[in-house]
C-alpha cells in the first residue's frame, strides 16, 4: 500500500500541484479526521468505491467522491452508468481497486477498471482535503490542480 502513497506524491509533484502535507493522529473517518486536520467537513473528499451492474454479465467500479458533509447516492451513480444494481463494493475489491486501505482511498484513480466521479460541490472550496493513502498524514491540494491532473467525471451524485 506504501507503493500507492509514493505514486501519488510522484503524480502531484510531476504534474506541478500545489499541495501541502498535515499530519495527524491515525484516523480513516472524514468526520474526525477534518477535525484533526481543522478543514471544514464540506471540503474534505469523501472517497467510495461502488460496484455498478449493467445487466447480468458486465459489472463497472465507480470511484465516487462527494464532500465530507455529504453521502454518496447510490442510485444517482447507477443512474449515471444506466446500471440495473449498484451498491458499495466489498472492502477487498475496493482496496484492490483503489490500491489503498479503506479510509485512505485517494480521489484519484490509477486503475483502468475504476472510473473516477466527483461530486461538483466538493470542487467549489479552493482546496480540497483528504488522506494520502495512509491513515496518518493528509494532503491539502489545489483544487484547480486536481482537476487538471486527475480529470474526473464531474455528476451530481451526493445526497
């Protein structure tokens, strides 16, 4: 998993992101790791795996990234991808995916499997927060530098 840690800090400083690092206590929950941080709850990314059914043979991952203040609709994401099920992957396939622990999940994707959809009003704050695939340090990075650099699909899919 530390393997996923350097190649993030490798594609922030590749692609000339402006970030910053805050260390804090061990701490995967958005809600108490915004508190140690001192980010407001509604600019830190909330990132979740989804697992979409397209019919009975073809099933597509959704990497959803929604404010900390908000909760992923589900339905929304299946509704975006015209799926017949969605739900919230298993942890071990979204760890695979994601290449970190759950609640260290970076809102970025780097597998071709996990398509990457953030939420427009977590993009409204200038910076965004989150944990660097460790449970122990947190980026604060540009907000224009993301979405330069990780390219998401942007959809309304918090609740």
């Amino acid at each position: 998993m530390t393997d996923t840690y350097e190649r993030f800090i490798g594609f922030l400083d590749e692609g000339g992101a402006r970030y910053r690092f805050v260390d804090h206590a061990p701490e995967g929950r958005t809600e108490l790791v915004s508190e140690l941080r001192g980010n407001a709850l509604a600019a830190a990314a909330k990132c979740l795996v989804i697992m979409v059914k397209l019919g009975k043979k073809t099933t597509r991952y959704v990497l959803a990234v929604v404010p900390g203040d908000a909760k992923v609709d589900i339905a929304a994401v299946r509704d975006m991808l015209g799926g017949t099920y969605a739900s919230f992957a298993s942890a071990d396939r979204a760890e695979a995916l994601a290449g970190s622990a759950s609640g260290t999940i970076l809102p970025v994707s780097f597998h071709p499997d996990l398509e990457l959809v953030v939420d427009p009003a977590l993009v409204a704050h200038p910076e965004i927060f989150f944990n660097a695939a460790r449970l122990d340090r947190s980026v604060a990075l540009d907000t224009d530098d993301y979405l330069r650099l990780a390219s998401p699909r942007l959809a309304q899919i918090a609740a």
